[in-house]
C-alpha cells in the first residue's frame, strides 16, 4: 500500500540476510537502531548459513524475505502482479522495466519485477522510504518497487554491484535515487563520474571498535625457526576469485624450506575444493587449514592468536573486486599485522611500509617474499600492527559514517535532528 502522511519507517533491502560476509551491513543497521531510527529489513534471499554473528543478534528490526524464485510462491507472486497493475506507478514502471529488459533479457530481470511486485503490495503504510545496499539487482528491487508506489529510494553501493553492472544502469539508478553512497574513494570516482554532482558520497563503513577485544597486549616473538612454534598466517574471506587464494596458496608454497608456518583461512566459497586441490598439489596441504565460515568471535579468537593476516586481492575474470575489506580492519582492531595487495580499497587504509606491507595484485612472487620476510621480523610486525590500529582508531571509526547516513534518512523521513554533515 502506498505510504502514509504518519510514514516514519525506512525499509534496509539486502541481497540476504543475515551473512557472515557482511558484517558491515550489520553493523551500520544495529548502529542506526542504537540512534533510534524505525527500520525494518526485507531480504531478497533465506540465508544459507548456520553460523550467525552475535550482532545480527541484537537488530531488533523485522525481518521479510521475498520470494527468491517466483515459482516458489506463485500466489504471493500473483497478488502482488494483480495489486500492482492497479497502481498509479505501473504505466512508470513498466517503460523501465521494458527498457530494463530490451538491454537486459534475462529470467533474473523478471524475477526482480515479480520481487518487486510482492514487495511494493506487502510493505506496510508506516514505511516512508527504502534504503537498498547494493546497486545491481537489489536496487532493481527497490527501484520498481519505488515506482510503483511513490515511494523515496537510497541506496549503499559496494564492490561487485559497482564493477560488474552495466554503467547505463547504474547512471539510470542514480539519476532516480535521491543520493547513493560508497565505501571506498575508488568506487566513489567511478560512480560520480556517472552521476549528477553530489549524487553519489564517500562515507567508510569504518568499524565500531565497541564490539571488539582490545588487542592483546603482546605477541609470542614468533621467527619460523622453531618447527614447533611455526608462524601463523591467517586469512578470512570467501574463496572466490576476486580474493586472489590461488595466488596464495602459490605464495605459500614458495616460501623457504628454513621457514615454519601454518596458514589457516576462514570462509566458505565455490572455489574451497580447488583451492584444497591445489594446495595439495603444492605439497602444503599439511601446513594448510580450511575451516569453513565462522561466526565473528571465532574468528576474533583466530586472529588474536595470529601472527600475520593475509588478503590477497585483486580483479576477477568477471570485473568483480574488493572495496575495502572489513576483515582487513578487523585485524588491525587486534595489531595483527597485514600483508595485502595494492588494489582497489585497501590502499586507502593500509600504506605500504607504514600500517602494512602492499603487493601488486596477482604478482605472487611478490606476496611470497613479504610473507617470508615479516614472518621472520617480529619486531616489525608489531611495529605495523600498532600502527593499523592507530590509524583505524584515528581515521576509520564508524561514528563518522553513521553520523551522515542518520541525519540524511531522518531528513527523508520528515523527522530531522540534525543537518547531514559534509562528506
């Protein structure tokens, strides 16, 4: 139904929900609940995870899924079609959705008009506004959905969504959206250079460092010369392409035989068996853990007890790449010290010699004698990881980013407390 004059809740859209990747998702809607905001989240998808973050947790807000596939829920999907066709936005919507579709013509284009049908019948009156991370597909949602009721739409905008939809899409979202954000200055270039001026924002998703340990106060001097304390490495992230564990595991089995390590990854990922293949292959299969998707404190825990964290990132066959990584902050939260790739975000953050040690992507030489040479440094290491968490403490709180995202929702809202701050 359309909204009400009384409409004073924002609906948050995602791709699924909840998700052991996005933490920084989480994080921002647990953020604004804390600032009391009325949200409520609808999900594209049922979540496939068993493990859950404590933090999702603690969000309050209802939870709607929308049919992932229309032949699941065909009366849903019916009654959502016959209400829309008798809505004043559906001769709007259905020139989008035919120019969407003359461009685009596959089963996923119609599958998101048949979301956006039981959406824009379900959503309660009370609902002003939505609010949609990710510019692809969950923006084509809400973007429909938008149009057939009347309703404002906002949208946080990521990394795939950024590199791999088409720019005429994007530049038609943004032109109908009443402003976007990013997380990085990288994606932030590519969609202003798209968009009107001021359209499109930077606002780090930082981390809220209240949810965290305090890192430990010190470190084993691990060296790699002990074959029964050897160095530890760890990583976390899904094994996809855009994470560059191939070239890691090629790093890995380059480093010398004098060094003693073991490596640990976290996450899950299509490319899990292959990546386990292939470090059998190498040799190193018996120096190598996989461990699966794991909830956050389990991997707080892993990390506290590392020596090194490691992210090698880079471009995907697809176009698909990293912002700037959470789990890259969340180790510096703990001193951790990081090697990761020149690429995409993460320079932002990490500077090469002074909160890390960068490397070309795809270059796994490279990434190979970093690993080596840090894991026998200890003092340097401890040298990097202080200076990560100073500059995360200093630069990248998530106060900031939650300070702009509430007065600009309040502000659609018709309930404003303060004027959005400059980005």
């Amino acid at each position: 139904m359309p909204p009400s004059p009384e409409s004073r809740r924002i609906a948050i859209v995602v791709k699924g929900y909840p998700r052991l990747s996005e933490t920084f998702i989480a994080q921002e809607i647990l953020a604004l609940e804390g600032r009391g905001l009325d949200l409520e989240i609808w999900s594209l998808r049922h979540p496939t995870e068993r493990a859950v973050h404590p933090m999702n947790r603690k969000i309050r807000a209802r939870v709607t899924y929308l049919p992932e596939y229309l032949y699941e829920e065909p009366l849903r999907v019916l009654k959502g079609a016959f209400w829309s066709i008798r809505q004043r936005g559906f001769r709007p919507l259905l020139k989008a959705f035919r120019r969407d579709l003359k461009r685009d013509f596959t089963m996923n284009r119609v599958r998101r008009l048949g979301q956006a049908f039981v959406m824009a019948r379900e959503l309660p009156a009370n609902v002003g506004h939505l609010h949609v991370h990710y510019l692809h597909t969950p923006a084509s949602v809400v973007r429909y959905a938008a149009l057939l009721t009347g309703r404002t739409w906002t949208f946080s905008a990521h990394a795939k969504d950024i590199w791999t939809t088409p720019d005429w899409e994007k530049r038609e979202k943004m032109q109908e959206a009443v402003w976007g954000v990013t997380c990085t200055a990288h994606g932030a270039g590519n969609l202003q250079a798209l968009s009107a001026p001021g359209r499109v924002s930077l606002v780090y998703h930082g981390l809220d460092l209240s949810r965290f340990p305090a890192p430990p106060e010190s470190r084993p001097a691990r060296d790699g010369a002990d074959p029964q304390d050897p160095v530890r490495i760890v990583s976390v992230g899904r094994a996809v392409a855009k994470k560059g564990y191939g070239d890691l595991i090629q790093a890995l089995a380059a480093l010398p035989g004098d060094l003693h390590w073991r490596f640990a990854h976290v996450g899950g990922g299509d490319l899990l068996n292959s990546l386990k293949a292939q470090a059998q292959q190498a040799g190193i299969a018996d120096k190598v853990a996989f461990l699966g998707a794991k909830a956050q404190p389990d991997i707080v825990a892993l990390l506290r007890e590392a020596d090194l964290f490691v992210l090698p990132s880079k471009k995907a066959a697809s176009g698909d790449r990293d912002g700037l990584p959470n789990v890259i902050m969340e180790a510096a939260s703990q001193k951790l010290a990081i090697v990761a790739t020149d690429f995409a975000g993460i320079p932002e953050f990490i500077r090469d010699g002074a909160e890390g040690a960068l490397v070309a992507p795809g270059d796994w030489e490279a990434l190979s004698n970093a690993l080596n040479l840090l894991a026998r440094e200890p003092a340097k290491r401890r040298m990097l990881g202080e200076a990560a968490y100073q500059r995360l403490r200093r630069d990248f709180s998530t106060e900031g980013g939650i300070d702009v995202l509430e007065a600009r929702l309040r502000t659609l809202v018709g309930n404003p407390s303060k004027q959005p701050e400059p980005v």
